[in-house]
C-alpha cells in the first residue's frame, strides 16, 4: 500500500467515530432545546440563552440528561479528531 493509503486507514476510524459523536451532540443538542422550550411553555424553567451557562436547577431532569449527552459527545468529538490527526502525523513522521 501506498503511503497515503497507510495514512488515511490509520486516521478513519477515529474519523468515523468522531463525526458519529457530533452527530450525536447535535441530536442532544437539538432535543434539549426541544423540551426546555416546551418547559418554558409551561411556565416552568426560565428561557434559555445561547452562551449562557446551564445549571441543573434551570432546566428539567430530562433537559439536564440531553445537555449533559451533547456536553459529552462534542468533547468526545474533538478527543478522537485530535487523536486521528495525531496518529496520522506519528505515522508519517515516523514511517514516512
């Protein structure tokens, strides 16, 4: 196999891995805006501002569980990103 072949298997998986864990942040993401937007409806938790922090006694436990999913997912995110671009540089410097 060609140099760049050995690169890129060596970087996918973590690339693969990676773009399933934004997906997953942007699906948390997306359902704790969801239900705190319709427990704000309610009348129940105080609306909820881009860039502000969340505290746990500002939203619902289920608002709470989906912020805290995407919080996870989107470090896990940029982990693996950094790890895959990490393990392509090592292999190239190293092999190449």
């Amino acid at each position: 196999m060609g140099t760049d072949v050995e690169i890129w298997m060596l970087f996918a998986p973590f690339w693969l891995l990676g773009m399933f864990a934004a997906l997953g942040a942007l699906w948390h993401f997306v359902r704790f805006l969801s239900v705190h937007g319709k427990a704000h409806a309610a009348g129940h938790v105080s609306k909820y501002e881009m860039g502000t922090r969340v505290h746990p006694h500002q939203t619902t436990s289920e608002g709470h569980h989906h912020y805290k999913r995407a919080e996870i997912a989107l470090m896990l995110f940029i982990a693996l990103t950094v790890l895959g671009l990490g393990a392509g540089a090592l292999w190239s410097l190293w092999g190449g």
